[in-house]
DNA sequence: TAGATTGTTAATCGATTAACAATC
DNA sequence: TAGATTGTTAATCGATTAACAATC
C-alpha cells in the first residue's frame, strides 16, 4: 500500500534545493534561509518553506535552517543516505551513459551489474563494469537481493525487460523507454521521458512571437 | 510573450500518445478511441480526450480519431514536422549519448554539431560527428543560425556554457545539468532533471510496507 | 434505431500562494 | 526592542474528473 507523504512536485524540487545546499556548505555557511533558496532558484519563500517543512526539518526564525542539518534531513527523507543496489538492462549509449555517471552513488545509487541481449556488446567492459547476459540476470538478482532495474533498452524490448526483471523479484522499475510497462501492482514503476521534456521545449519554443 | 496554450502536464504527455498511435498505425488500424488509449496507458478516457482537445483535432462520436490525421496534429502541435537545427555543449558520457539517439529525427531535432572544453576530447568523432573547441562556437552559430542549444556538461561549467549560447544568439537551451541557469528572459530554458525522477522513485519504493 | 463516443460545461481535487500570529 | 523569518491556517489557482447533451 501506498502512504501518503509529500507531494510528487515538492519531491522532485528537492535535488535542487541540495545543489544549492552544497553550495552553501562548501562556502562554509551554517544557515540557510528560504529567501536565500529563492534568490538563487526564482521560486517564491512560501513554496521552499512548504516543501522543506515537508520533510520534517524545524529552522529558526530570524536565521532559517542549519546547511548541514537540512542536507542530512532531506538525504534521509528521500533514502540517499544508503545505497540502494540496482541492474541495469541495455547497454547501448543511454545505459553506458549511466554506468558512467559517478553522481549516483551520492544519490543512493549503486549499479551493480549490467546486462544485455547483444552478443556483441556481452562480455565487454563499460566504464570498468562487464556486461553479462540476460540468463544470469535472474539467479544474480536472487542472489544478491538486488530491487531495483534501470531499463535503457529500445522500446520494443522494454517490456520483455521488465518482465525479466519482475520475474528475478525486482519491486522498482525505473524505465527509461517511452513505452508504458505492464508490470504486477506491487512494483514500482518511474519512467523517465526524455520525449516529455523535449515536447515541453517545443511548445515553449513555439509559443514566441 | 507567452502565450497560453496547453497546459504543460498535456504536452508531456503527447509523445505517449504518439507510440501508441504509431503502434496502431503500424498494425493498419484506421480509428482509435480515447478509450484505446485509457487502456493501453491506464489513463482516464476524459483525460485523453481534454489532452488530445487541446491540440484542435476533431473527433467522430461512436469512432474516435483518425490515426494518421492524430499523429500529423500532434506532430504539428509539437513542431516536430520540420527539423530544429541544435548544438550540443559537453561530450561526455551524457552528450555522447544524446549525439548517438536516432530518435531525435523524428522528434524535429538535429544536433548539428557538438563542442567540449577538453582538448582529450576535441578533434575526436562521436556516433559520426566530429568534436568541436568552444571558440568556434559563437561564429557557427551566427552562420548557420542553429537557435538551441543542448547543455551537458557538469554543474561547474553549465553556467558558462550557458552564457556562450546566450551570447552566441541561441533563443532555447535544453539543460541537462542539476542547475537553475541565470539567462535573459527572452531565453526559453528547459531542464531535464535526472535526478528528480531518482528522488520520485526513491520515495515511491520507501512508501510501501 | 440504439448506444458508444465525442465535445463542453460544471464540480472536485490538489498544489501553490497569501495572510498572519509566533518567535528568536 | 524591532524586524526578519518561521510554521500554520485559509484563499486562490489550475488541472483532473464528472456529468451530460449532441452525434454518427
């Protein structure tokens, strides 16, 4: 079942509000103030404090939050402050991309293996990570008590992808095919749509005089 | 100006629309319903029809759509009919990637050429194009009147590549990196944000118990 | 014809924004 | 103390969903 916590849209602004976080921390700053996220982001005081106070942090008035305090708060509200093994199936230029990616680790992030249905590409090393054969995705995943798949394979096979996935006991799916996965209700599924984004900016772009 | 036109969350969601009907019409299906689409993407038929309403197709009752007059209006509505001409700043593993993506043809975007601040990486070919220094930038641009850029760089430079465009005369960027970009407001700025669709999915997964 | 599906107007829901007392 | 900033309650706004007459 589903609990209910924050919004999604003050969930998805809380990496940038880390970034600026960060920011602040290797600046040496202890206190950080919603006016101070406002400046740097555009966005108004009353929605960084909405969405902060989501999180569970207390600040102060007249000072705002301690830097550290909140990075640590918004870490553990969203599961970054452990690592969270994952798959990752095909390794074309998306998936090596992401095998590339040093960023997740500090995101909570840990691609453990690497997988493809390619025989050209099986046996290679991407970014010091060997890509296996799907046949061993499923004994591996048991084995290691990996939940979590990344999808990076063309449209037409994201779905057998997944079915590989959901049958090795995975229960998070993160797909980035612009194809809508047929998976049980129990895994969770994000996609993410490098299309939508590109639809956003056409409209945008369009919508000039 | 801006002028209003459908709401943002609608246009995500047109390229999914779009694999569908693109489905259909590969198997020569000539009608689809809103309630084709429901079921295929586990959507509400109102919603589809609210969403496809907005980009002025008109519907048959007991019917539904023409497939193919559907996919010429959304790709109309989108602009992605004709080709925008794209340069893309930061040939890393990301860049690389977005450089080797077939699809971008069919979603109207041509990278026509890309850049890196590293001479390792500069003079080298990726997926068949060749690897340009940011000096030459600003001059091909004015040239060859390429008005996006595509920013994939690390947070460090995303800024400075940021201001090369700007001053480069480009009206759009497509940012890839975690930050918000100070550019003139005549700049359409749209960023694709990894890591908040890592945060979504990381509090979906520690919802459930 | 009967009924599935459209287009449109109204109701609901959820997120954003405003207002303001509490506080350091 | 005075005033900047917090946390909370209420108002607004925009997107989603419902209702239903029109239509092929």
């Amino acid at each position: 079942m589903l609990k209910n916590s924050a919004p999604l849209p003050s969930v998805r602004r809380l990496p940038l509000y880390l970034t600026v976080l960060e920011e602040f921390s290797r600046e040496g700053r202890e206190w950080i103030s919603t006016t101070d996220f406002s400046e740097v982001l555009f966005l108004k005081p009353i929605q960084v404090r909405k969405d902060l106070a989501h999180t569970g942090i207390i600040g102060k008035p007249k000072k705002g939050f301690k830097v550290d305090e909140l990075i640590s708060t918004i870490y553990n509200f969203l599961g970054w402050n452990n690592l969270t093994e994952a798959f990752l199936v095909g390794s074309g230029a998306l998936g090596s991309a992401l095998l590339g990616y040093e960023g997740f680790q500090r995101h909570g992030l840990n691609i453990v293996a690497a997988f493809d249905v390619s025989s050209d590409i099986i046996g290679k090393t991407i970014h010091g990570k060997e890509i296996l054969s799907m046949d061993k995705l499923p004994d591996l995943a048991k084995r290691m008590q990996v939940k979590l798949g990344i999808i990076t394979v063309p449209s037409s096979g994201a779905q057998q992808a997944a079915d590989s996935l959901v049958e090795a006991g995975i229960s998070g799916i993160w797909n980035f095919s612009p194809i809508k996965l047929q998976v049980p209700e129990t895994v969770v599924v994000q996609r993410e749509d490098i299309s939508s984004g590109l639809a956003v900016l056409s409209v945008k772009l369009g919508r000039f005089d």
